[in-house]
C-alpha cells in the first residue's frame, strides 16, 4: 500500500497456513512440504489442537521444539475436536474448530490464551515435554434424584459477609483475672 509517507508500507494477506497432523501418515513433523490444509475430507487446518501445537513451535509463538511435543495427547485432543455432534436443529457439525488472525506483534502468551478458547483445553507441561488436557465431560460419580433430597433447602449464590474474611480471635493470660484465659488484646 502507498501511503502519505515516501515509503512502501507492504501488507501480506494469507489466507492459511498448513498445519501437520500426526494422524495422516503421508505427512512428516520435519518436512513443512509434506503439511496440507485439508485431509479425508475433512478440514484438519481448523482443528484447534493442531493449530496450537503448530503456533508452540513457531519461533515468534511457543518456541518449542517438536520433539518436546506429547504425540500421544496431542492426537488423544485433536481427535477429540474432529469428533461429530448433534446442533439443536439435529445437523452434525464438527465439535470444535478454530479460526483467527495472529500478528507478528501479538503477545504470543496472549495469542495461546486466545486459541485455547476454542477448545477449552489445557496445555500441561510435565518434565520438559508439553501435552494437552482435552476439555472432555468426566464420567458423573453421582447422579442426584428427587428421591435423595429429604426435606427443604436454602440456596444461597454467595457467601455470607461474616463467611468471607478470616477472624482472629486472640486470648491470652490476664493478671487481673488470676492469669485465667481472656480474649485479648490484654
């Protein structure tokens, strides 16, 4: 774009990047040429969980080799986002996917924050290697019925004033009551 100054101020507008997946086995984690945009039909450049391991080990994101990558978990989550589920008007829909834009500029902690929206997964590192916690619904230990309730109960969405600060309550030996125990200050 030319502008009001005497220098060219470039603008470059892509419209995707490859991403490598661990589940084609056509593709290389080393060789970028062998990363593609789409796979089986279906669209592997939005799955969220490859496109943050991707941004982990770009040298303006993560930084993160990609050996220091647990391929285990990461396959574990990505195949856990290209899962199909029912919408409310009973269409399969793909359960997450990720779209955006990320600039050179962007503070790279803020731009992971931002992308672990889209799944809602957590980025664990455990002795040197870094691995995903999918956002998967844990199995209920307990279900409550009408019948487990005996009797009538309050409800309450936040606690009482008097149950939010810690009291300190201090006692000590008074002389003037024969050194028996009194709540101080003395």
């Amino acid at each position: 774009r030319w502008g009001h100054t005497p220098f060219i101020n470039p603008l470059i507008e892509v419209d995707g990047h490859p991403i490598w997946d661990p589940r084609d086995p056509s593709q290389s984690m080393y060789d970028e040429s062998t990363w593609k945009f789409y796979y089986d039909g279906r669209e592997s450049g939005r799955n969220p969980t490859l496109i943050q391991r991707d941004w982990l080990c770009q040298p303006f994101g993560g930084r993160l080799r990609p050996d220091q990558i647990r391929l285990d978990e990461l396959v574990e989550a990505a195949n856990y986002d290209d899962e199909m589920v029912g919408d409310r008007d009973g269409n399969l829909r793909v359960r997450h996917q990720a779209d955006g834009l990320v600039l050179l500029n962007d503070n790279p902690r803020q731009v992971t924050e931002a992308m672990l929206t889209a799944n809602r997964a957590w980025i664990v590192n455990s002795r040197g290697r870094v691995g995903w916690v999918a956002s998967k619904p844990l199995t209920p230990v307990l279900t409550i019925t009408e019948t487990d309730i005996r009797g009538g109960f309050d409800f309450r969405d936040s606690a009482a004033k008097n149950d939010q600060f810690n009291r300190v309550r201090t006692r000590f030996p008074s002389p003037a009551k024969d050194f028996a125990e009194d709540d101080g200050p003395v």
